[in-house]
C-alpha cells in the first residue's frame, strides 16, 4: 500500500476514535442515579474575573454512591459555585455547609430510566453517524486517488480495511451504549 493510502486510512481511524470518546464523553455526563462528578462538567463560575470550571476551582469527588462533594479552594467561592449549580439547571440541588458544597443525587424513577436509555441510543446513534460519515470520507478520498493512477486493487484492499474499521468502531459504540443502558437499568 502506498503512502497516501496509509495516511488516509490513519486519518479515519483517528477520526473514528475520536467520534468513540465524544460518545464517552457525553454518556459520562447522563446521570444514572450514581454519583459522578463528570455530571458536573461544563459548569463554571466567575473566578476573578475569568470564567473557570469547577474542576478549575474545587475538589471534586464522590463520598459514596448517592452524593457528590465540592470543595472549594477558597471559602469565599462556596457561594459562587452554589449559584453556578443551579443555574445550570441539571436537576440536581446543592447543599451548602459553609465547609463544602454537597449534592445529593436522587434514585431515578422508571419513566427517567426509560427517557435515559432513549438518549443513550440517540447519542449512540450520532456516534455511528459519525463513523459511516468517516467512511464516505475515506472513500471518497481512495477514489480520488484511484483517478490519479493508485492501482484498482490497492483501492478495494484500502476499501475493505475501511469498511472493517468502520464495522469494529460500530461495534465498540454498541458496547460503550450497552454498558450504559445497563447502568441507567440497575437501581
């Protein structure tokens, strides 16, 4: 195979991969009735003038299964960071002890279990969008070079590896979103 072929085939496998960790990423933040601090992600607070995330801010972790601690810091961010919480309107209440910032996180009724499992799939779906998008790329991309004189059977072989990638990326998506609908499913 040639060079260009190679980078081609890289390229498309870089980007399936990525498409495989946005699919983490946002399954990471759906809240499945555990604690997690990545339920926290892209809120910030005004921190000198500068927006920052929590993370930025605070300690995070999970005491136990049901509650999510934040520790600021600095004391005089409690408050800050309270706000920030509720405006990002997540479902999920703060407790504020002047120490550190609890949540506590409530079971989820069958009908949010459901409602969950339907997001999953979507976010699922997008991922597997992503990756046959990626194919049509890479494709298009070894037609091209077929008409700048890459011999044809170099081009199916380049096809094939594509079209295997692209059926090992959908089933590691269906992994990541059957390792999730399980999570959401088991109170």
């Amino acid at each position: 195979m040639n060079e260009e072929v190679e980078l081609i085939i890289d390229e498309a496998r870089d980007r399936m991969e990525k498409a495989l960790e946005h699919l983490e990423h946002e399954l990471a933040r759906l809240r499945a009735g555990r604690s997690n601090p990545a339920l926290l992600d892209g809120i910030t607070v005004d921190y000198y003038g500068v927006n920052s995330t929590l993370t930025q801010v605070s300690n995070i972790n999970t005491p136990d299964p049901k509650t999510i601690m934040i520790q600021p810091w600095e004391k005089n961010m409690l408050g800050t960071i309270e706000k920030a919480i509720m405006a990002a309107n997540i479902g999920l209440t703060p407790v504020n002890n002047g120490e550190v910032i609890r949540i506590n996180i409530p079971p989820l009724t069958e009908e949010r279990r459901h409602q969950l499992v339907k997001q999953v799939r979507n976010e699922g779906e997008t991922a597997k969008i992503s990756v046959r998008t990626i194919r049509k790329w890479a494709n298009d991309e070894l037609k091209t070079l077929l008409k700048d004189g890459l011999p044809e059977d170099s081009e199916a072989e380049a096809v094939e590896k594509v079209q295997e990638m692209t059926h090992s990326y959908n089933g590691k998506v269906d992994k990541v979103m059957a390792t999730k609908e399980k999570d959401v499913m088991t109170v």
